[in-house]
C-alpha cells in the first residue's frame, strides 16, 4: 500500500464520462485510484476515453485476476457491472468490499448476460413496431424482442448454453456489498426483484463543494428538445406521434443523435420533419459548454425512455427552468412526480401545455427542490468513502 494510501480499484467500461470522474477521484490524497478495464487482451477500438494513459489494459486473463484478486485492494468499484466485468467474482479477494455503481442499462436490458432484472416494457407501440419490423431483416434483434417478450425462456436458453457463467453471474451479484442506483426507486425495485442482490444502499455525491449557479426560467415557448441520444429505448417515434397532432408553428425540434443507433439516427431524421417544424439535429462530439448552450434554447423537453436515462441532460434543464415531459408508465416520471417536481406527461400533451413554459414560481420550485434533493455536499469524495470502510467494519 503505498504512503499507507487506501486502495480502490475501478473496474471500468468505455464510458464517456469517465475522464471527468477519474480527475475528481484522482483529487483524493488519502487513497490510491487504479482504473483497469473490465477487458483484457488486444482491446480493438475505445472510442469515449480520452485519457487512456492511466487506465490499465491487462494482456490476459491471468494478469487481470492478479489485480483484481490482490490484498491489498480495499475497494472494488464496478462503474456499471457488465458480463465481461462479472469474470471478477473468480478473484476477489475475500475482505474487499465491492460496489457497483449502477448505470441503468444493466438492470433494463442484457448488459450482464441475463434477461433484464428489471423486465420492464421499453418500447411504445410505434417504436415497437419498428423493432419487429428490423428483425425480420436482422437477426441480432431476434434475441432482443425474445428477452423482451419472453425473459424467463431467455434465462432457460442462456442457462443451458453456459451453466458455469451464469452461475458465476449469479455469485457476483450476490458478492456486491453495496449498490449505488441513480435513483432510490431502482435500488427498492432491483432488491425486491433479484433476491441474490443483498448489498445495502449506497450513493457517491457527485458535486461536492459546488457553487449553486443562480435559477433561471424561460419567458416565451421556444424550441423543443427530443430526448438526448438516438438509442432505440427513447421511443423517438412515440414522441412525434404525439407532437404531430399539435402545429409547432415553426418551432425548431433540437435532436441530439452523437451516439446511438445509425439505422435509428437515419429513421430519426426521416420522421422527424413534421406539422411546419423545424429541424436541428445535433451530430459529432460538441464541447459540454456548446451543447448546453445548445439545448438552453429549449423551453420544453421530452424524454421517452420507459427505463432511467439521460439523468445528466434532466438534471441541467431541471436547474435552468425547462418544462419536462416523460411517458406516464416511465420509471423517470414516477421519480420525479413523487418527489413533487413539476413534470408532465406526453400522453396527456395539449396545445396550452406545448404552448407555455413553466412559470417562474414552478422553475424556481423544480430549481430549490433539485438542490434540496441532490444538493451541495459538503463532504469529500474521500470522506464519503471513509463512511463506506467505517460502516462496513462496524458490520
């Protein structure tokens, strides 16, 4: 252990905003950050991570359990848990403690290797229809629409195909001590749906020690933010199923689609000229600067993901005033509706709604409410994770 620093390794994916924690978590002076990729081998393409100097690339599987399985490790941090990252339950070691920050994507679709263990329904119906429509000419949908439909089959078919790893998925969901979920609803749904799951709850303050900016609120209706990435599970075509019956009168649609699907980027920009609407689709990596002065022309958002998503881009337009609107059914518009947030939903969409921005009174509600909810800690990141160490010796 070096200069007698605590040790956490994370377990890292190609996740875009890895650069920007690991410089937060580099920051702590009593603990030693290593970041090892959660492959091993010849690694073909990374596409998000910037810095890659400081992540450890191991050249097999013998050299990436040695680190995973070394003593003096004091924390395993899982950024997302992934099927590749689950090959750590083979050496653990066994006084570590091991959190998974979960991302979202892993508990709603097939990132583990195993039907979802939130089995919720992620497409609407006119989405739907074009993911039935896709796999009559792609097989790779095949095994999507079957989790979708049918994930206990799913689970039988992977069982028998490869016992020995789901079995070792099974161990590694059982192994985690903690379980850090973007919201409170998930980890209360994921510990009641998989029972394996006994890890106690946990949550890394992400803004520690941040100034809070001043409230802002839109005075007129401007233009229209369509969800924030072109992913199938955001239900695009369900959202301009319910704008078309509006005239935007020339209002502009912002559409972001950096990353995603490019079959769905191009069906995107077919269906989404409509009812004198403008479009501007935003393409290529943009500075965060620029894209958020982007999308601070938008007065009204709307998300369609039926699964958490896009917590970044909902958070900043819940701090500058934008009027926000999920599908009713969705996970995101249950979190936000219990916690008293002004949001509306898209099935109950009517011209005043699209014609008028959040009052003043509302934004500067959302605004106080946000910072209440998520605030200002005033901890650091490192006394944060001596908590953790303390609460699990006082076990």
């Amino acid at each position: 252990m070096e200069n007698n620093k605590k040790v956490i390794l994370h377990i890292i994916a190609d996740a875009v905003h890895f650069d920007i924690l690991s410089n937060r978590f580099d920051q702590m002076t009593g603990y030693k950050n290593i970041y090892l990729f959660n492959a091993f081998g010849k690694i073909s393409h990374i596409q998000n991570i910037k810095n890659i100097s400081k992540v450890v690339i191991a050249q097999n599987e013998e050299e990436w359990g040695k680190i995973v399985g070394n003593s003096n490790i004091d924390i395993i941090y899982f950024h997302g848990l992934w099927l590749e990252s689950t090959k750590a339950i083979r050496y653990i070691h066994e006084h570590a403690i091991v959190v998974w920050w979960c991302f979202g994507l892993e508990i709603y679709e097939t990132g583990l290797g195993i039907a979802p263990i939130l089995p919720i329904k992620l497409y609407k119906q006119k989405t739907l229809l074009l993911c039935l429509k896709r796999s009559l000419s792609q097989y790779r949908s095949i095994s999507r629409l079957l989790v979708y439909f049918f994930p206990s089959i799913f689970n039988f078919l992977k069982w028998i195909q490869s016992p020995k790893r789901v079995k070792e998925i099974h161990k590694m969901l059982e192994r985690v001590n903690y379980l850090f979920t973007p919201l409170n609803i998930e980890y209360k749904e994921v510990t009641h749906k998989c029972k394996r799951i006994k890890a106690k709850p946990f949550r890394l303050v992400f803004n520690p020690q941040v100034q809070k900016p001043s409230p802002n609120y839109h005075l007129t209706s401007n233009a229209l933010l369509i969800d924030h990435s072109a992913h199938i599970t955001n239900n695009h075509l369900d959202i301009f199923h319910a704008l078309r019956r509006f005239n935007l009168n020339s209002r502009t649609l912002i559409i972001p689609i950096s990353y995603g699907d490019s079959y769905l980027q191009k069906e995107i920009k077919k269906l989404s000229n409509f009812n004198n609407s403008k479009t501007n689709f935003i393409e290529g990596s943009l500075p965060l600067k620029d894209y958020r002065n982007i999308i601070g022309t938008c007065s009204h958002a709307f998300f369609g993901g039926m699964r958490q998503t896009a917590l970044g881009n909902i958070s900043y337009l819940i701090r500058t005033g934008v009027k926000l609107f999920f599908f009713k059914d969705s996970i995101l518009y249950k979190h936000y509706k219990k916690l008293g947030y002004y949001v509306y939903s898209i099935e109950s969409l009517n011209e005043k709604e699209l014609n008028t921005p959040l009052s003043k009174d509302e934004a500067l509600h959302n605004y106080n409410l946000y910072f209440k909810n998520y605030g200002i800690s005033h901890e650091t990141y490192e006394q944060q994770f001596d908590k953790l160490l303390l609460d699990k010796k006082n076990e």
